[in-house]
C-alpha cells in the first residue's frame, strides 16, 4: 500500500506552519519548516525555547495540526487525514515519548507497555491477541532492562525505569518513526546518559528512526543530524557544533565524509563500541512486521 | 480494550468514587425499603377497605329498599355470563339507627349502621364470617346465643320495662308500630367490636401491649331503634349481645351491628324487601364486564350496581396520590447522588488530564475516551444499584428485628402498636418497582457523567499533556 523506495524519506515535512491563539494574541510558532527524514535516521531537532521545536514533533506525529503546509509518511500525506486515521497513526506507526514519562498511574509496567495494544484491540478480540501481546511487552521491557519490574507501578519506579518503560511502550506496535521530546529533561546525569545510550542501540541495532527535540547538545552530537530551529525555521546557517554542518535538506545515501552514511550498521557499531550482533528481537521490532498495519 | 481496563481500574483505585457508590446504594435502598413498607400498608388497607365490602353491591337509592330480592337473584343466575361470574349472593336490609345501653347503670347510646344478614350467604360472599370473634362461629356463622351468654342474659332479665325511653318525644303518644315489650324471643346482634370494647392506654399488660376493655359482654341487651320502611316511623326492639365483628377497619368496627335479616324486615315493615344485594365474584378482574351485564338487566329497576372500588372510590385514589408523590420526593435522593457523580467526575477527569493527554497520544479517539467516562459512570451506577438493592431488601425483610432495635436502643416507640391494629409492619415487595428504581438510578447515573466525559473527550492532546 505505501510506495517504500530507498529514496522516499520515511517522514517529510514541507512548509509547515503553526499558529497558536491565547485568546486575542496569535503567536506563529512555525512559519514555514522544511524537513526530511530519511529512514533509519536518529535526527536531533534544537533550539532556543519557544523556537517550536516540541510544536514540529507534535506535527509529524499528527498529535498536533497545521496550519499550512504538509505532513508526509512514507510520501502519502498524513496532515489532511481524517480523525480515524490520525489516531491509527499515533497508535501503530508513531512512538511518543515525553519528557515527563507519562505513564498511567493505574497500571503496572507491562499493562503501560501494552496500552497501545488494548486501543487497537476490541475487548472481544483481546483474548485472542493477549498471550502474544504480553509476549512482545515482556520482550520489550527485557530489552530496555526492565524484566524484573514487569508488575510494578509506576509510583515504584524510578525517573530512568520510567522513561524506558515509556519508551517500550512507544515500540510496541512497532512503529515507523520514534519521536522524542526532551527525553532525558527531568532525568539525572546518570539516568539520562542511560536513556541516550537505549536510543542509540536502538537506533543501530534495530535501525529504529528517530527524531529527538533535545536542549542537550551533547547527546545532539552524538545523533545523525542536527536539525537547529531558531524563531520558527529552521536555520540553515553554520552551527556552533563543531565540525558538524547544519544540513537543511534530505541527504542521499552515498554521502560519505564525516558523516554517519545511512548503510550504518557496520560503522555504528564501532563507533559505539557495541558488539556487532544482527538486530536483536527481530521479532519485536521488525518494522512493518505486524499485520496490523 | 483499553476503555474497559481502565473503567474497571478506575473503579478499583479511586476510592473517592466509591462516595458515588454509596449516595446511589442509600437513595436505592431507601426507596425500595420506602416503597415495601408503603406497598405493604397499602396492601393491607385495600385488604380491609375491601373486607366487609362485596366484589360488587346492588344498591337502592333509598331507604325503602326494592322487594323480591329472590326474583332478582334468579334473573341474576339465569343470565348466562353472570351465572358464569358470580359465586354467591346474598341480600340485606341496611339502615341507619341508635343503639341504647347500660355501662355500670349509665345509660349510653350511639349511632350506628344496622344491617339485616343472612348469615349463611352473607359469609359465602366472604368478608363477615372470618371477622367474627367466637372462633366457633367462623365456620357456622348464626345469631346463637352460647351457655355463657344465655345465663348472663337469664339473670339480667328484668321483669319491668327498661329503665330509659327509646328515642322519641315522651310526651307524644308511643310510635305506632313499636312491638310488644315483653318475654318473646330476644334476636341475636353481633356488635363491632369497637362498639363494645374500648382501648384503656393506662392500663398495660405484661407485655405491654394495651388491654381493651369491654363495655358490653355476651349476653348483655341492647335497645336498637331505627325508622320504617315506607312511612319512616320509629320503630325498636331489644337484642342480645352474641359476638363481636372485628375487621381492625374503624369504620365497620365503630358502626357496624348485624342483625337477623327476616327480622330486621318484619320490624321495619319491610317483608320481602331489602336495601342491597351483595355479589361475589369468581374472577375480580371480569368485574367491569359484569357491572355492564348487570346494569343492562336491572336497567328498569331503581337499583344502582357498583363494584367495592368505586365505593371506596376516594380512599383508594388518596392512597394511590400519596405513593406517587412520595416516590418523586425519594428520587431526589438519587438526583442528589447524580449531582455528586457530576462533582466528582468533573474533579476526576481535571485529575487525569494529562493522561487523557497520553491516551490520545496513543491513538484513543475523542469518542473512546468519552466512552471510559460515561461507561464508569454506569459502572458506579450498576454497583451502587446492585448493593442498594440488595441493602433494602435486607432491611425490607427484616424490619421488624429492625424496629425492636431502635426502639430498645432509642427508648422510642417507633412503631406504637395501639395506633395501628397490626403487630407487625406490614411490608410487600414489588419488583416492578424494584426494576424501575434500579432503572431509574442507573439512568441518573449515566446522565450525570455525560457532561465530565464530554470534557474528558474534547480535551486537545498537546494541551493535556502540558498541564500542570
């Protein structure tokens, strides 16, 4: 159904604006972004407060709406959808993760991770689906280091479980695209160190996309591409990174230099040291894998 | 799936629902507690409103009554759909009269209904027999006197006329047809048994109940004077007291006094007449049916043909009033209950907005998350209802264990026996009422929820998520 090419970005995003109105006050919080998103991807998006870098992320996920512009998953746009189709989208080819990790309060660990599950199954169908759905959360949390907090409540967690039971939540459907707002902002030094760490694998190992909005600068270092948004655009000037160019546009996949090429598996592994294993939990996180879609 | 884990969830963890819970548990408890007891009176008061009356009373219009009741009775019988219909029949002669006596040498006399029976039919038609005190006359019910009575009545005999004069200006000359006032066969009465009893409150016995006082025992004579048929001259006679006629209605107790029928007529000059027909009926609910068919037949008669009902017509309509008003006064209570949903739903869905915020995050839809609202409200609803009912049918059942506690405990008497004659309250279940007041609560119980959830719904996402 969806044309998936090399070539075709996973997620694209073409003059989109945003305007939020307080009453009588407009503020444009975006005034006109361009952005592509190749698949496979780990993309940092920074900038200043209020340069609407949350506001971007919130809009390629369909959790927001443009005011103009358009939204585009694997080349069919998605910003005109209807509400129906919004909210599948969300459920199975978006992951959320927030800075404040968001879990219900109600549930234990493992019914947080598979919440997405339970809104995309009737209560009818569920008991069909439950074994291998509990199956596939149990796997995702050993996999962010959470197998032994399977039936603990959020209140017995701590900042960094949280998060990364947050983010087995958002893998659970096995979405296209992980989107990250400030995931390590109310974490510790340690705790967040971790978090990026998790992302990171996941990224190599699994060749999860993901687009992270970020204050941290280093951890924007360590990603793809940096993405800079200043007063609503992004800023195609020359970054305060380093030697790291502030790229605007979709890069092909032969581009080489100091860059990280999107053939990255070899390469990120020796630049994160990690052993150099196939993609773990294929069956976790094979991308289009769930018949679902 | 999600709507119903976290529905239930929801109801396991936020005890600050479970106030919803209970205000719904006691409007469905008192109400039904409400409505067993009302049923219950209710039930018993149409018992005996209906006690003395037959299914269905042919009635003259006056005090002259109509003659050949017989002849009517048959045409009655040969009638093929009342022949089905009607059981039994059984004619009287009913007029208004005074009633003389001594109590510890006073004279005392009080107005009553004086009705001619014949006692075999009259207890086919039901509503006389099983009311009689002497349990020997329940199953032969006649004007005989017993041992106790004829000594009584032997010794009290007096060889000169009574002591007071009946009604009538003594100057005039005696009443034209006033019978003989010496020895003949003295006629039986049965008395209502407030006639001849009254309730002494200071007196108690030992288990406090209170102890009636008799002012007239068998055997005893009385004086009843009454008018004529035709000519509505005064005329009286003297009976003998014989039993008492209990129904616990006042109205029949405090009035009423039977008579033999035949001679009720020869001293009103009214052989072969009487007032009413009295007619039992096999199955009540043909009564309409019947009252047509009757009304046909007699259509050239001046008789009037009405059901027990319609006589008691306004009585029966209080009471039918007064249950409906009280039912709408006790469903405030369970108003009140919703309006405490609407609180504490509001307060809850303010609590979970940032989860709300998460959910649609996930992919829940407005009308999802709508869906968890309104189906907790009808969860706490269906509880609420279900333990209510469940308290009230325990309360309903038990209320009289109930009522001796909280008299004991209180040192009030919650339920004074002497101001009803029942010794227990009387309570019927009436699951109708049960079903709609179940119904009812639930209803309100959704309804209130509707407009918190509809927040709930439209909460915006980025919004939610952002909330402090």
């Amino acid at each position: 159904m969806i044309a998936e090419s090399a070539t075709t970005p996973v997620l694209e995003a073409r003059q989109v604006r945003k305007t939020y109105r307080r009453g009588a006050i407009a503020t444009e919080v975006l005034k006109g972004v361009d952005l592509t998103v190749a698949r496979g991807e780990f993309l940092s998006v920074v900038g200043a407060s209020g340069s609407g870098k949350s506001t971007l992320l919130h809009l390629l996920g369909t959790l927001d709406q443009a005011d103009g512009g358009e939204v585009r998953l694997d080349g069919e746009r998605i910003d005109n959808a209807g509400a129906r189709r919004r909210d599948r989208l969300r459920n199975q080819a978006f992951g959320f993760i927030f800075q404040f990790y968001h879990l219900l309060p109600e549930l234990s660990a493992l019914e947080n991770v598979l919440t997405p599950l339970y809104i995309a199954s009737s209560a009818w169908a569920w008991p069909f689906r439950r074994a291998d759905a509990v199956r596939r959360a149990r796997a995702l949390l050993e996999r962010v280091g959470l197998g032994h907090r399977l039936d603990h409540k959020p209140r017995e967690l701590s900042g960094g479980e949280m998060q990364r039971a947050a983010i087995a939540r958002a893998l659970i459907s096995g979405p296209r695209v992980l989107l990250a707002d400030e995931p390590t902002g109310n974490l510790d030094e340690d705790a967040g160190a971790e978090i990026a760490r998790l992302l990171r694998a996941l990224n190599a190992e699994e060749g999860l996309t993901i687009i992270m909005v970020t204050h941290n600068l280093d951890m924007a270092r360590s990603t793809d591409r940096v993405v800079r948004l200043t007063h609503g655009r992004v800023d195609l000037s020359p970054t305060v990174l380093g030697n790291r160019p502030a790229p605007g546009g979709y890069h092909s996949p032969n581009d080489g230099g100091d860059r990280l090429s999107l053939d990255r598996r070899p390469a990120s592994m020796a630049v994160l040291g990690a052993g150099a294993s196939p993609p773990a939990h294929p069956e976790v996180f094979g991308v289009g894998h769930f018949p679902q879609r | 799936m999600y709507k119903l884990v976290l529905c239930w969830r929801y109801l396991k963890t936020r005890y600050l629902a479970l106030v919803c819970v209970v205000s719904v548990m006691l409007g469905v408890a008192t109400l039904i507690v409400v409505n067993s007891v009302m049923g219950g009176f209710s039930a018993k008061l149409r018992d005996r409103l209906h006690g003395l009356l037959s299914d269905i009373v042919l009635e003259a219009y006056d005090f002259d009554g109509f003659a050949d009741p017989e002849g009517k009775m048959r045409r009655i019988m040969d009638d093929p759909l009342l022949a089905r219909e009607v059981v039994a029949m059984s004619p009287t002669l009913e007029i208004f009269a005074m009633l003389q006596f001594q109590f510890r040498d006073t004279p005392v006399t009080k107005p009553v209904r004086l009705v001619g029976i014949d006692p075999p039919t009259r207890s086919a038609v039901g509503g006389f027999s099983e009311y009689l005190t002497d349990p020997a006359r329940r199953d032969k019910p006649g004007f005989w006197m017993d041992e106790a009575a004829r000594d009584r009545f032997e010794r009290q005999k007096r060889p000169e006329p009574l002591v007071f004069t009946p009604l009538g200006n003594p100057d005039e000359p005696p009443p034209p047809e006033a019978p003989k006032p010496t020895p003949k066969t003295t006629q039986g009465a049965i008395l209502g048994y407030a006639i001849a009893h009254f309730r002494d409150r200071q007196a108690k016995a030992e288990d406090g109940a209170t102890r009636d006082r008799r002012t007239l025992q068998p055997g005893d004579e009385v004086v009843l004077t009454t008018v004529s048929g035709a000519k509505l001259a005064p005329v009286y006679d003297r009976f003998a007291v014989v039993d008492y006629f209990r129904s616990e209605m006042s109205e029949y107790d405090s009035q009423f006094i039977f008579v033999p029928l035949e001679h009720l007529q020869k001293l009103r000059s009214m052989e072969g007449r009487v007032t009413s027909i009295q007619v039992r009926l096999r199955d009540y609910d043909r009564a309409p049916a019947v009252v047509a068919r009757l009304k046909e037949i007699f259509v050239r008669d001046s008789l009037d043909v009405q059901t027990w009902e319609e006589k008691q017509g306004a009585v029966l309509a209080a009471i039918r009033v007064e249950k409906g008003i009280l039912n709408i006064l006790l469903f405030l209570i369970i108003a009140v209950a919703g309006f405490g949903i609407l609180a504490i739903f509001s307060m809850i869905v303010v609590e979970k907005t940032r989860d709300i915020g998460i959910l649609k995050s996930l992919g829940a839809s407005n009308w999802g998350v709508l869906q968890i609202f309104i189906a907790y409200g009808l969860l706490l609803g269906l509880v609420g209802a279900a333990l209510g009912t469940l308290m009230g049918l325990a309360i309903t059942v038990n209320i009289n264990e109930i009522e001796h506690f909280l008299a004991r405990a209180t040192g009030q008497d919650i339920f004074p026996r002497d101001v009803y004659y029942f010794d227990r309250i009387p309570t019927e279940i009436q699951p109708l009422a049960i079903g709609l007041v179940n119904l009812g609560s639930v209803g309100i119980a959704v309804l209130f929820s509707i407009l918190p959830a509809l927040r709930a719904a439209m909460l915006h996402p980025v919004r939610a998520l952002r909330f402090e």
